[in-house]
C-alpha cells in the first residue's frame, strides 16, 4: 500500500476501483474523488502518472504486494467497481486475461459479501461471448454475477467502443488517428461494415457517475444497463470521418483484411435505463473525435 497515511473522513462513501490508473479508471477518479473516499487497486504502483494529480488524496493496493483481504479489514467499503481489463491486444497470456477479467473481480466479490459491501459495479462488455477470449471472460463473470446477486447488489454496466484523450494507442480510435496524423502510406482494413456506437470517455464517466449517485433508484439486486449514445455508425464511415478531420493523404484499402471470427456486424443498442437515471450524452462523435486528434497530434511517440 502507498504510504501516504491518508485519513479519510467519515461522512463520504468508500468506493475500491480495479484499475484505477487506467484510461478508463483514472477518469472515473477524477469525477468521483471530490464525493467520495477512493481506494484504488492496481497491478502495478509504478505506472500511476495518470493519477498524479490526486495521489495525495488516495489509498493506493497492489495486487501484486498487497493481500487483497487487507483492503477490507483496514477499511470500510461500500461500493466496489471494477474497471480493470486485460483485452488481449498484447499478447498477454491466457492465464493474465483471466486473472484480471474472471478471477480478480470473483475474489473481491467473495470478500464483498464477506465484509457486507453494499454494491458491485462492474464494467462489462456488448461483444457475444463467442467472439474472443476478452468476451467469454466477461461473459463468465456476468454469469457468476448473477448468481452471486442474492448476496450483494450487482450493477452491471455494459459498454461498447469508448475513447477520447489518453486512450492507449492501441485503442482502434487511438491506432488510426496515429496512423492518419503520421500519413501512413496505406492501411490494410476488413471491409469495415461492422456498426459500432462510439462514446467519448466524458459521456461514459458521467455515465458511471450518475449510476454511482443514484444507485438508491436501482431496485432490483441485479441491474443490467448499457451506455451507448443509440447513434451506430459503420467503421468504413468512421475511418473515413477520421481521415477527413486529419487531412491524411493514407490510402485506405477496405476489404483487405478478413473479418475476425464470430465478429459481431449489427450492434442494437438500448440506453432507457441510464437515461431514466437523467443522463444523457452531451459529446458529439465527430467533435469527439476532434479532441481525440489534437491530444495525439501534440503528442510524441
């Protein structure tokens, strides 16, 4: 654990989040960490610049060095939220996909109940479970999330593609507006008519965020909800759009690449129920994407 010794107050409510120093994560801190006492649980405590800004104002476990058992003995939690996420994209091992997605959010869930933590937010994918190792791993652990509901309040928050300024540059969004701004001589693509609803990460933390203070309004021990801006788009288009914010001279070659197996074409999104939680997305896609290229384009590589 960090050893900044900080004392929390008693009035604001606890939350532990996986993953706090990542993309996703990090922005959820920075929303939440004026209302509420934030644990944070990482992997590594060596990679936090994201947090820097607040560090002083944390509790910071590893999962490496720490007993995730501690956490709960020495602090009164009240809600968990799991972002953490291994997608698979860099050749990380079976067994670390599955340590961060299946088996790390089961062993808090587990002491959760065991320490009567009110909720578990967890952050779930749209992808069927057939399509990748990343979507059978989400979709076993919201099979045991659903089991495990009758113990502990489960909110289940499914998102599709988000992005926006600090994503990883191996984030689709992230990987071609690089790839525009460096004018890559041409790109290899599939034919590009998936439909994808794309959120810009400000829409999807003021999502969690509304669902996180209004978590009275929810019922039901388990919730289901989707954020998604209801607007698809097809990655053709969007690649296309991109191309034209950058002015990139790229030659784009559609339908050079195979599509993935099980890859999933027609996406039917529905956000009534975070909508009648009063949310709503404020970002446009391409004024979103505009932030997302001027961060790059004054970036180094």
């Amino acid at each position: 654990m960090n050893g900044n010794n900080y004392n929390f107050s008693n009035i604001m409510k606890t939350i532990l989040i996986t993953g706090g120093n990542g993309f996703l994560g990090s922005n959820i801190v920075k929303s939440l960490i004026k209302n509420y006492k934030i644990i944070v649980l990482v992997r590594n405590t060596e990679k936090l610049f994201r947090l820097n800004s607040f560090l002083p104002k944390l509790k910071i476990y590893s999962t490496i060095t720490d007993d995730l058992e501690s956490i709960f003995k020495d602090n009164s939690i009240d809600i968990i939220l799991h972002t953490a996420t291994v997608y698979g994209r860099n050749e990380e091992t079976l067994n670390e996909l599955l340590s961060t997605n299946l088996l790390l959010p089961l062993n808090l869930l587990q002491l959760g109940i065991q320490y009567n933590v009110s909720t578990f937010i967890n952050t779930d994918t749209v992808l069927k479970s057939n399509t990748n190792p990343y979507a059978l791993s989400k979709s076993q652990l919201r099979n045991w999330l659903v089991i495990k509901s009758d113990k502990i309040k489960v909110i289940n928050i499914q998102l599709e593609h988000f992005y926006g300024p600090g994503g990883s540059i191996d984030n689709f969004i992230s990987w071609i507006i690089l790839k525009f701004v460096e004018n890559e001589i041409e790109i290899d693509l599939t034919k590009g008519e998936q439909q994808r609803d794309f959120l810009y990460i400000d829409d999807v933390v003021s999502a969690f965020s509304t669902i996180i203070n209004n978590l009275d309004l929810l019922i039901d021990n388990y919730v289901e909800i989707q954020v998604a801006s209801n607007e698809v788009i097809s990655i053709k288009d969007l690649v296309q759009l991109l191309k034209n914010l950058t002015g990139s001279k790229t030659i784009l070659n559609f339908g050079a690449l195979p599509y993935r197996p099980n890859e999933l074409m027609q996406l039917t999104t529905n956000n009534d129920k975070i909508k009648s939680l009063g949310w709503f997305p404020i970002i446009s896609l391409e004024e979103g994407m505009k932030r997302t290229i001027k961060y790059i384009m004054n970036q180094s590589f």
